[in-house]
C-alpha cells in the first residue's frame, strides 16, 4: 500500500547522501576476508638465520613437555598444542630492523638486510612475514626506507613476494608518517615490479601522538584512512607507549588502564575497515625459577586480549609460544558448542534461549573461522562447512 509521500522525497534523499554513502563504502569495507595470526614473533634481525622457525619450535616443545602440568588443559587441548608446535611454531614472523636491532654502521645494516631478504626468501617457514624497519621520524626515516629496499632486494632477487608479507612501521608521531609510508610502498612496487596494492603495512601504536594529536583530534582514526588502502593492522606497543606516557617501570603493562584506554580507541577506530587489531607483549619471560610465575601471566594476558576482541599479539621468547597457544585453543574449545548451537539456531530461525542479531551471526560466524585457522577446531567438528561461514561472516546470509 503507497504512503503519502511521493517519490520525489525518496529521490531527495538518495541524491543527497550519495557522496557519504560512497565514503562510507570506501571507509568502512567490513571485515577483511582471510586468517588473521594468533601473533607475531618479533626477532632482531642479528639474530634471524636459517633455522630459526625450527629451532623456536624445539626449545618450545622441549619447555611444554617439562612442565606441561602447569598448564593446566584438557588432553585435547594438549595434544592440538603438541602438534602445534611440532608443524607451526610461530605463525607471523617479524624480522626486526628497529628496537630490538639497535643503531650499527649503515654499511652493518645494508649487509644484514640484504642477507635477511636473501634467507627468508630461501627458507620461508611461516604463513606470514616481513620487516619492522625503523620509524619515519626525521632521524631515522632514510635509514628505515633503505633498509626496507635493501631486503627487499634479497628477498625478490631470490624469489617471488611470500604470502602474508607485511612490513611494520614504528613509533608514529605524525599521520603524515603514514601517508608518505604508503608513498614510499608504492613507489617500492613501481621499482620492483609489484603489482598495485601488493606490500601492505601494520602501524605499531606505542606512541601519545598516535592515538590523540596536537589539535585534539582522535589520531589513531586518521590513521587507518591515511593509508590509503595499506594499512592492515594496528599493533599496541606496550612499553614505549606506557614509557611515553611516563608510567614508571615496574607498573607497564598490557592490562595497565592507559593500555586499555589506547587499545580501545584503537578498537573503535578500526571497526569496519579492515584494519585488524594486536594486543602487545609482556616482557615477563618465562626462563629459569621464573616459568610457572611467568607461564600463569601470560596465559591470563593472551585469554583477557582474546575476550575483549584482540585476537593476535606478541610474542618474544621461544618459551611463550606453549602459553600462547595453550590460551587461545583453551579459548575456542570452551566456546565452539554454544557458537555452533546460535549460529545453527540464527541460520534455522528456530527459537532458542538467545535472540541473535545478524551481526552477532557473523560475529559468530568470524569466531568460528578464527579457531579453525588456528587450529584450535576441526572442519569435521562442525555442523556446516567453510563456505557457510565464509557467508555469514561478510554478511551474506
């Protein structure tokens, strides 16, 4: 039945918001199809050889089966972490040109990037990698772009461009930084023969200026759309950011309240675009008389990250990653049922003891893909393929 407005009002409205509309397209894409790593070990690039993944995986295992009691999982679990480690240790490899890699003579850290493209383009062994180079502060920016070109060199004279491949870029104190960052990619791809859009950044938040800048205005928003396209995460530093805010030593943390302050502007800022999201690291490691207090924190660090939506974080020391898996499976098996059961339930329209909205569906939907990626859940457990969750989850259904 027609109402009593005429056509021309709804034309009206079409046509004047059709410019946001397509901002709001071009924005906001929703989330971005594919798996996300449950973390990213960050290695100083005087440290990355050969058989790095392989030997993290063997002091790892070595760790886990001493004192796998203090863990505290389920025979299942235990057996998906053993496995784990023995095929896939470490899911997001950073070489580090930055922090962890210090300042040494330009011609020292032209070898070393060379050297290093040279060996990750030989060896390989993770489903995502790159570089953190250093920051496009006035400092530090030609040696960070060299560097980068310099790997790069090694790496495609050796090979194609892996999957994944990601670079990060630290310490930003100017959305600027971030503009010229793209440029500088792009610019790589014309002189290496890349297509458009192949190298891709994260964007390290461990810095005021990042999240708030000098007008007020949220920056780490600005951020993300800065990017031109390239931005495919936003990674909390721990330690700088808490050290930039001057929060003494002994009280940084990922669980301090400036941290979760930042990480949920961070959250608020990426939602829609694409952009994913790390938790930091905890620099607590778990060597020596220090393991079981050491293991216990982590583990309670990585399941508090994992409830309040971040679903990757760092990792730093060989001995973290039992813990690190451990958590996140203990996370996707305690909740696969209920998931099953509300998206059976959403998907069947069948009346149940919780009303889900189609957002909560693809939430559903995304969580579920989530825990197969990592392996913390089987294909064969499920009620449904991939494909149908691959639907709900980019709304779809």
């Amino acid at each position: 039945m027609p109402g009593r407005l005429s056509e021309d009002v709804y034309d009206a409205a079409d046509a004047r918001l059709a410019s946001a509309d397509a901002r709001v397209a071009a924005a906001y894409p929703g989330e971005r199809p594919g798996r996300q790593p449950v973390h990213t070990v960050y290695v100083p690039a005087s440290q990355y050889r050969t058989r790095l993944v392989a030997d993290w995986g063997k002091q790892a295992m070595r760790v886990f089966i001493e004192h796998e009691d203090l863990l505290g999982v389920d025979a299942d679990v235990y057996e998906r972490v053993r496995a784990k480690l023995l095929t896939e240790p470490i899911e997001d490899l950073r070489i580090d040109f930055e922090d962890g890699y210090g300042r040494v003579p330009d011609d020292v850290e032209d070898a070393a990037a060379l050297a290093a493209g040279q060996t990750l383009a030989t060896t390989g062994g993770t489903p995502f990698s790159g570089i953190r180079f250093k920051s496009f502060e006035a400092a530090t920016r030609r040696r960070g772009i060299r560097t980068l070109d310099l790997f790069l060199t090694g790496l495609l004279g050796n090979g194609p461009l892996p999957s994944g491949f990601v670079v990060t870029l630290p310490k930003v104190t100017a959305v600027e930084q971030v503009s010229v960052a793209a440029e500088v990619l792009a610019r790589l791809e014309s002189a290496y023969g890349l297509a458009e859009g192949t190298l891709r950044f994260e964007v390290q938040i461990e810095t005021a200026q990042s999240i708030v800048d000098a007008d007020g205005t949220l920056a780490v928003a600005r951020i993300v759309h800065a990017a031109d396209g390239r931005c495919s995460g936003l990674h909390y530093g721990t330690y700088d950011y808490s050290a930039g805010l001057g929060i003494a030593a002994a009280y940084q943390s990922m669980e301090h309240p400036a941290a979760d302050l930042a990480k949920q502007l961070m959250q608020v800022s990426a939602a829609g675009t694409g952009v994913r999201l790390s938790d930091g690291s905890t620099n607590r490691l778990p060597v020596g008389d220090a393991l079981p207090a050491a293991w216990a924190e982590h583990l309670r660090l990585v399941r508090r990250s994992l409830e309040r939506g971040f679903y990757q974080g760092w990792d730093l020391h060989p001995h973290q990653l039992p813990t690190r898996f451990a958590a996140t499976y203990t996370f996707y098996r305690e909740g696969f049922a209920t998931a099953v059961d509300r998206l059976r339930a959403y998907a069947e329209k069948t009346a149940g003891g919780v009303l889900d909205e189609p957002a909560t569906a693809q939430a559903l939907a995304v969580y579920l893909l989530r825990g197969l990626d990592c392996g913390a859940l089987d294909e064969t457990e499920l009620p449904f393929g991939r494909p149908v969750l691959e639907k709900y989850a980019l709304r779809l259904a």
